[in-house]
C-alpha cells in the first residue's frame, strides 16, 4: 500500500503506477491487509493443540467451483492424518494433565510440611518464653514467701507496716501462677494438623 494524498493506494493500482516521480516524493508505503474480492476455503482441526491447517485459494485462472473436486480429495485424504494428530494430542492433554495433579501433589505436602516445621517452631518459641516468664514468677513468688517468712520475726509495729506494703506490693505484681502460663501453651498438633502424616 501506498499513502498518496490522504489516502491509502495498491501499490499495482492505476493510480499509482501513472503517478509522476515528483508526486511520489512525499508518499512512503506500508503493508495492510487487504481484500482480494476472492473467496478462500480454510480447513483447520478445531482441537487445541493440534496444527493442522490446509486452505485453497480462488484466483483468476482457477474458479472456487473447480476447486471442490480438489478439496473434497484431500479432505478424505487428510482424515487419518487428523484423527492420528488429534490421538496424539489427548494423550498428550491427559500427561499434562497428570503432571500437574502430580506438581500440585508434590506442592501441597510441601506446604504441609513447612505448616507442620513452622508450628513446631512457633510452640517450641512459646514454650522458651513461658519458661522464661514462669523462671520470673517463680522468683516473685519466692521473693513474697521469703518476705513473709522474715515478717513474722519483726516487732508488731513494724510488721502491720510491712504487711501493708506487701500487700501493696503483691496486688501491683498482679496473679504470678505458674500454670497459667502453660495452661496458655499451644502445641504443634494444636496449631497444625498435618493431612499426609
């Protein structure tokens, strides 16, 4: 195609191949489809994945009328050929198909596998740090029992003061029970159950 004065030629049109050199300077071409005004037969496999793909031309020296005969011909000459490309590619589909039920096997175990390591580690996290935290109720507790221990050897005016701060001192350091904390603890199997184990 060629762009002259606006528009868009064939490049074998009248038009064009009577233009002067002159008028062709500011023209430049470029390739679009374009309609031939003659019919064209395609026959194709319309199974995905299988190329197959014949077609047949009308032209000037060949009407579509004397195409038929032709058409017909390898059409039935094709049809082994199809049926065995068409074979093919099911059971290549159906191997796809497994490999990825497969892959997606293979994917899932492995997920459940990390879910089943990440639990253990997330439980053995927690488990550390209730130890931690029950190591410091523990020392709390020894440190209020040692107290009142030592009050009960104190003279009476100084020890009804003490006991009022203990006191104070006990409610301000809030519940330290040490089963609570594993009372709170969550095991493996409480945070993922494997589904392949």
């Amino acid at each position: 195609m060629r762009y002259l004065n606006g528009d868009y030629h064939r490049e074998d049109s009248r038009l064009i191949r009577s233009a002067k050199p002159w008028q062709l300077t500011h023209s430049w071409t470029t390739e679009q489809d374009m309609p031939c005004g003659r019919f064209r037969v395609i026959a194709y496999s319309p199974k995905k994945g299988v190329d197959w793909c014949v077609s047949w031309q009308e032209t000037e020296q060949e009407a579509l009328g004397t195409l038929i005969p032709k058409i017909v011909e390898t059409l039935k000459a094709a049809k082994d050929n199809v049926q065995r490309l068409m074979d093919a590619e099911d059971v290549a589909a159906a191997k796809r198909k497994k490999e990825r039920e497969e892959e997606w096997e293979r994917y899932l175990r492995q997920e459940d596998a990390r879910k089943t390591d990440q639990a253990l580690a997330d439980s053995q996290q927690q488990l550390a740090e209730i130890i931690e935290r029950w190591g410091k109720a523990m020392t709390v507790e020894r440190f209020f029992a040692d107290a009142e221990e030592r009050l009960k050897r104190t003279n009476d005016g100084r020890r009804q003061r003490l006991e009022e701060r203990l006191a104070l001192a006990k409610a301000m350091m809030g519940n330290a029970d040490p089963l609570d904390f594993i009372e709170s603890w969550v095991a493996p199997e409480e945070r993922h159950r494997s589904k392949f184990s």
